[in-house]
C-alpha cells in the first residue's frame, strides 16, 4: 500500500503534495510583486506631483476668481451707496 502512492502524512502533514511547487510559485509572484510595487510607488511619485501641481493653479483660480468677485459686490455697493 505504501508503493502505491504517498501516505495519508505524506498527504495531509507540513505541506502536503505539491507543497515544493506552490512555494516556488509563492517566491516567484512576491518577486514580481515587489517590482510591481516599486513601480507603483515611482508612479505615485509622479502622479502626486502632477496632482499637486493641479492643486495649485486651481488654488489660484480660486483666489483670483473670488478677488474679483469681491470687488464686484464693493463697486455694486459703491454705486447703490452713491445714487442716494
């Protein structure tokens, strides 16, 4: 019966059949992964600078537009304000 196949601890204990095959598949995926990760984080780099740079001329437009809306509401205060 022990020439026929593996046994039931051959099967079943600390890795079971195949155990050798999926640790290579498992060393060879965190590998890839790990390269997948130092890509990602060079493109976070780079995507966050763009972003940030985004977030800056919408800042600014922002301010300029609400500068100028500002000095909208003054002048049509000045001119009701004057017409008394």
């Amino acid at each position: 019966m022990a020439t026929d196949g593996p046994s039931w601890a051959d099967q079943w204990g600390a890795g079971g059949i195949g155990a050798m095959e999926d640790d290579d598949e498992k060393t060879k995926k965190d590998s890839s992964s790990s390269k997948k990760k130092t890509d990602a984080k060079a493109t976070a780099a780079a995507g966050l600078g763009k972003a940030k740079a985004a977030a800056m001329v919408g800042a600014q437009k922002i301010k300029s537009g609400t500068s100028s809306g500002i000095k909208w509401v003054k002048n049509q205060c000045q001119k009701k304000g004057s017409s008394k």
